[in-house]
C-alpha cells in the first residue's frame, strides 16, 4: 500500500458516475435502504477489450490515472476488481464474523469509494465484505439527503468527518496519511518470501494485513523477488565483475548506482511494493534485515559499510 492523492470531484469521475442517470440511481437507492438495485454494469463499467485482453472496466481504467495498473491494498499489477471501500452490502468484521445486514448501499456509486483490488486482495478470503472499526467511533448507518430529497453527495465523501469519524479499521491509501507509519517488514523464517506486519497501536496495520490477507504466499515471493532479488542480483553481478578485474573503485561506484536505484525506484509510483522499497532505504536495520541475508556472506559488511557511506550525487 501506498498513499495516493486522487481527486474526488465529479468531473474527474469516470464518465459514467458523472451520467444524470447514475446520479438519478444513487437517490433511488438511497431512498430503497438496501444494497438490491445497485449494478456492477455501472460501478465498473464494464466492455471487452478483445481477444487478447477479455473484459476490462472503465472504472478500473480511470483508477489507473492513480494507480498505475496496481492493487492499492497489496501494490502489485495483477487483474483489478472495483472495490468498495465501504461494502455496499452487509458488513463483517476482520473474522468474517456479521457486523450488519445492512451496509453502505448508498455508496455503491460513490466516485471516492472506488478503489482498485486485485482479484486475490478482494476476493479468495480477501476483504470482500469486510470493514471493521477502531472501537470508540460513531457509526453511520443511513444516507443524508438535501433539502429536496436527493442523496447529498457531500456526505458520501470517503474524507467527510462523519465517515473518517466511525474509525475504520482498515487503512485507505488515500484518506489514511502517512501509511509508512503502520508497517514493517522482515523476511520469512525458510527465506522464501518477505512478511508485512502491522505496528502501530491501533491494530489498523495488522488488520488491513489481515483483512486483505497481504501475506499471501504469491506477495510474499513477489516482493522478495520482485524487489529483494533485483537489487542482491544486481550487487553479485558486480562482485563476480570484481572477481575478473580486481578494481575496488569501479566496485565501490557500482553499489553506490545500484543503492541509489532503490532510492529512487521507492519514490515511482508505477512500479510494484514501493512500500517495502521506502521501507528497506529508510534506516541501516531495515536494510540489514532485508537484505543483507541474501547477500553471499563475504559481501554482506561490505555492502553494509556502501549503505552506510551512500552518497546521492
Ligand atoms: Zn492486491
């Protein structure tokens, strides 16, 4: 996960959101109470990109203009589900356990509770219906409608203090700044994979891990190899050079490059976990627990003391 800012307002919406019908549909729902009338042929907008893609959404495709193509619970490019934030239909609790019959149906076409989800984030015992809360927030649990009778969109906002006042549990990339502060790393005990694991006191990281299930086996060896390996490749390619040419100075330039690669990949927002890649540059611990036992152990202080002498220029 990673903080992304988005715009809210309407014109930005895919165009469909912003159809007088839609908006139309979000009071009629509202008005029903019920999650019944709301229709995914609108909440993700849905066409065929043709033999070579299958079906896409529109939805997810705007989404896109933020999130590059990634799920924004697990930061990986994989197929993309719109998600609703808030569950439109009932409510359940981090076990699964039922918190409400009765969810957010007057958001099943709110702009600002779409987020993008992959398949397996979302699904496969993922967050799903989930949606549990911090205790001590006050819950809302009906729309708010303006002075003649249509849904007030105002109150819909996923930043409206009402909403950000029931105190999800689960973190949005958007409304929860600084998600850095809710996260750590450390890799697995058999050394095939890399762990997220929740540390703020709150439990909102622990359960965001747990809701959407981030320690999969798949994200697991995804961020080893798709972050951990590339740069421990890229250090042993330079040390077998080494070997062959005995220059220290070239060496030395070369893990500064590649130190210097992780640095700046943790700030592109298209690339996959840019969450562990801030987290593995951020101090000299995190560095050591990350990657340096991947590194062949005649290398592992050397590339200690490259860190810790890393120079930006
Ligand atoms: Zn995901």
């Amino acid at each position: 996960m990673r903080n992304v800012v988005r715009s809210y307002v309407i014109t930005n919406a895919p165009a469909i959101l912003q159809l007088v019908g839609t908006i139309t549909a979000s009071t009629t729902i509202a008005r029903m109470g019920n999650a019944t009338g709301i229709s995914r042929a609108i909440y993700s907008d849905p066409y065929s990109a043709g033999p070579d893609e299958g079906n896409q959404s529109r939805v997810i495709d705007k989404l896109n203009d933020w999130y590059f193509g990634k799920c924004a619970y697990c930061e990986r490019f994989y197929k993309l589900d719109v998600e609703h934030f808030r569950p439109k239909g009932e409510i359940r609790d981090e076990d699964n356990g039922l918190l409400r019959a009765v969810g957010y149906y007057w958001l099943g076409y709110e702009w600002s509770n779409l987020l993008p989800s992959c398949i397996s984030c979302n699904r496969d015992g993922g967050k799903n219906s989930k949606f549990p809360y911090v205790a001590g927030g006050n819950l809302v649990t009906a729309p708010v409608f303006d002075a003649v009778g249509n849904l007030d969109r105002t109150f819909c906002l996923v930043e409206h203090h009402l909403l950000v006042g029931e105190l999800p549990a689960l973190l949005n990339p958007e409304t929860d700044i600084n998600i850095v502060s809710y996260f750590a790393f450390e890799v697995d005990s058999d050394m095939q994979g890399i762990k997220i694991k929740g540390i703020d006191v709150n439990r909102r990281g622990e359960i965001t891990a747990n809701v959407c299930k981030l320690n999969r086996q798949e994200i697991r060896r995804d961020r080893l190899q798709g972050v951990v390996m590339d740069f421990v490749n890229s250090v042993h390619n330079s040390v077998a050079i080494l070997k062959i040419t005995n220059d220290d100075n070239s060496f030395a330039a070369q893990l500064n490059l590649h130190i210097r690669k992780v640095y700046n990949d943790c700030n592109e927002p298209k690339l996959s976990h840019t969450l562990l890649r801030k987290y593995i540059v951020s101090s000299l611990e995190n560095f050591e627990d990350i990657v340096i036992p991947f590194i062949v152990p005649e290398f592992q202080q050397i590339l200690l003391t490259a860190f810790k002498n890393y120079t930006a220029i």
